[in-house]
C-alpha cells in the first residue's frame, strides 16, 4: 500500500492546497481498497464514510496538516 500511496502523491505538491485536495480522496480510496478490499468500495456505509472522513480532511485546520505530513512523508519514504 505504502507504494501505491508514494506512486499516487509523487506529483503532487504538498504546499499546493488544490493539488492535496485534488489526491485527497484517491488516496482514502486507496487507503480504503487495501484494509477492507474490493466490497468497502461497493458499500454503501463505507462510502458514507469515506465521504465523511473527507469533508473532515477540508473543513478541519489539523487535520489538513496531518493529511499535508503525511503526504510529505509518503513522497520522501526513509
């Protein structure tokens, strides 16, 4: 997944609030598809919070810049 995730945001600029917006909700889908698989993607309740947890990730400062490092982080894997 730690892959997937380093291929996905390894354009995107993390100082760049549209381009973190625009990989926000690829990557809780990603994150989604490799704890839960295939069905979570079919769910409706997954959906619901998949939809949720980003409403949260743009309306809330922290957790933003939570979201902001852990892009960071996945771009410069140690």
């Amino acid at each position: 997944m730690r892959r997937d995730l380093h291929e996905l945001v390894s354009t995107v600029d993390p100082e760049d609030a549209v381009s973190l917006a625009e990989v926000r909700l690829p990557m809780l889908r990603r994150i989604l598809l490799a704890e839960w698989g295939d069905a979570a993607l079919g769910d409706y309740a997954s959906l619901v919070m998949l939809r949720s947890v980003d409403r949260l990730v743009a309306v809330d400062p922290k957790m933003r810049d939570l979201f902001r490092r852990a892009v960071v982080a996945l771009k410069h894997p140690t």
